[in-house]
C-alpha cells in the first residue's frame, strides 16, 4: 500500500500514503485504504504505550469518510486518547495534500500480554 | 437525563449532564448516558450549522468509553470534522470534573431538505 | 426511558421501550434513546455470558440509524457475535411495531475479573 | 490485495480474500485487510441497490475484530440492513475457513446523484 511512517512517539505517530495505487474504479482513493492507514498507525501508537511485556491487538475501529481525493499523497496523524492497562484508543486524522480531512478514525486496541496463562487469551 | 446546554455556536457546542440520576445497576454513569449526551450536542451542532432550509438527522454515531464514572457532573464538547451540504460529522468528547476524557464520540448527520420532493426521502 | 426486559437467555436478550417520553424536539425517537436500549441489552447479554467471576463493561458501541420512528414501542434484541474470555461483542436490532428495522447497533465489552489484581484494570 | 467477488445479487455480495500477502508483522491477517474487504463488498452492494441513476459512496464504516486469523482465505458476506433513497447501510460478516467469525463490520453509504445539482454535493 506505500505506507511511510514520518514520526514515531508515543504521544504521536504520522504516516504518508499515495493516493495512486490505492483507488477504487472511480479513481477516489479507496475507502478501505484510509482505514488501513488508520487501523497501520493507531495500532503502532498502541504497540509504542504498551510496554515491553504486552502487546497491542486492534479490537475495534470506526471511520467517517468526509471528503473524495483524486491524487497526491495523504498524512495520517494517530493521538492517544485513552492510555489504560488492558486497552488504548487512538483517535487518526488523515489530511490531503491542501491540509482539508477527508477522515477521522478511532481505533480500540486491548494490550494483551506477550506470555498469557490459560485464563488470558481474548 | 438533566442535559443542560451551556454553550452553542457553529464551531463549539457545550452541555453538561449529572452522573446521579444517570447510572447503571453498579453505581456507574450507564454508557448510553454518554451516547445521549454525545447524540444530542452532535445533533444541535449539525442544526446550527444545518442554514435555515435544511434540518439535521443523525445516521451514524459511535462511542468509545475511556474511563468509569460515578459521581459529579461531566461535561460534553461537540466540534465540527466536516460541514457539507448534505452530511455533516462531529467529534464528541466528554470529560468528567476532573477533565479526564471518559469518552469520545463521533456522529455523522443526515441534512434534509424541509419540504424534499419525491425523491429526496432517506 | 421505560426500557422493560422481556426475555432474557444467553443467546438472546430482549426488551421494549415506548417512543412516547424518548422524543427529540421533533417529536421523533431520539437516536441517543436506540442506543441506551442497544447499550443496555448488550451489556445485559454480555454479563450474562462473563460467567460468574467477571462483569462486563461495555467499551465500544456504534448504531446506524435506519428510520425515524415516531410513535408506539420498539423492540430491541441483542445476539452474540463473538464470546470470549475477556472480550464479547454483540449485535443489537431494533424494530418499531411494524417489524421494520429502525436501527442496528453493536456493541464491545470488556470481562474484568470481579477482583482484579493490579495489573488488571482497564 | 486479492479480493475475489464470488456471489453478486441485491441481497448478497460475497468476497474471498487470501491470509497470505495480506498481513501485519505478527503474521495475523491485517485488521486493516478485513476493513478493506468489508468495504469493497458492502459498497459493490450499495451499488447494486443504488440503480442506475445513481451511486454509492461509503460514509461511515466500523468493524470489531474478533479473532485473529493467520492462514488460508476468509470470506465476506455483505446483507442490506436498509435500502433507503438516499442512505443505504449494509452488514458485512467475514468468517475464517472454518466458518469462525473473525470480523463484523457495518458500512453506511450515501447514494448520488450521477448528475448533481448545486446543491446535491456532500
């Protein structure tokens, strides 16, 4: 998909993707494609506050789509919402090239850690 | 459900709500409190932003629950993402009276036409 | 808001709540009405399933509203779509007295253990 | 990404989509993939639903992620929720090879006008 990650903190995580190569037969960038690039950095958000003994796992994930984009390239912005223990959740702007939103996500991930005992798995 | 609004502009809409009054089995803010609270302000931000020939129906909303509450009063805060001429959408964050961000809300609006002719029905 | 409980298993939990008393201005249900009945069944079906040891905390919820609906009762029923261990999800329909579906909601619980250890909160 | 249509009428759309090529770095199907699935097939639904004066454009998605899946193909199940004039919102079940169900997702569309006036653009 041409995911690039720019910045990587646990306060903030961006990437760029190209628009060309991610359409859908009317020439709009695909829907599906934005909500990749949101579910790809709230998830690496998740993962960089999760600590070194757990793991993050994307369990729910929501997009408003308010604007079409034809070209260019555009910038996903992940932010911590809510860093808890047992979940995290990101809210993911994504801009075009004229800085306008063309999608707001949020993304729920439960921190599972990396050695469960039987009574652990989801 | 004791909503009070408190402010409301097209860029900013505010409303407060009391925990008691508003609780589940445990003693804890139900969840679908925080949801009327985020419905309604998305709502009446939607209207206000909606001009004089259109009203505003909400289509799609969803919420993500940070945090318990169970006492006090919590605060809403509804802001525009994308103001179209058909849809709208708005970010709902709802805090409790120590500003900690107990949950955040996104709805998208429906602009209907007040007299719609025959084909403009959802 | 009236919400009366009517059948209530493991696999299927169901209630019903008047129109009249849930209104927007308009004089429709209000959206933020669906969704409390949504988050209540969920979370009532998502306890009964947490077993014994846990309570269920709802963490995500989203509904589409379908239709307005502007008098006599709607039903509400909520199935599982996923049981797990620490995580189950629901679905919830809501239909008005003709049978036509007005809303569809979902909803994600957290199963905490009654007395969890410290690091174990959300 | 590989998504194959397999069943293409009003009341169904059904996709396949290969595990293999389409994972994140554990080597779980990428929860970005199942979005992408439940898009392409809920808005070829859309589509079909739209008729010819028109078309379907995804306004809002959401999708809890049930289980992990690590191999073989998964397949989608998209079923019209409401078929409404100008709105229409469908389900969509993604299930594993061995019929677990790994994701469910909702799409809500907005359904265009191929030749818009003025004041028909979203």
């Amino acid at each position: 998909m041409g995911i690039e990650l720019v910045e990587l903190t646990p306060d903030r995580v961006v990437a760029t993707m190209h628009v060309e190569g991610n359409t859908q037969p009317y020439g709009l960038l695909h829907g599906g494609a934005s909500v990749v690039l949101a579910e790809t950095i709230g998830s690496v958000a998740a993962s960089i506050n999760a600590g070194p003994g757990r793991f993050a796992v994307g369990t729910d994930i929501n997009a408003t789509h308010h604007r079409s984009v034809t070209q260019g390239t555009v910038t996903g912005v992940a932010t911590p919402l809510h860093r808890g223990l047992t979940m995290g959740s990101y809210e993911v702007a994504i801009v075009d090239n004229g800085d306008r939103c063309i999608c707001t996500a949020r993304i729920a991930c439960a921190l599972i850690e990396r050695d469960p005992g039987p009574t652990r798995q989801a």
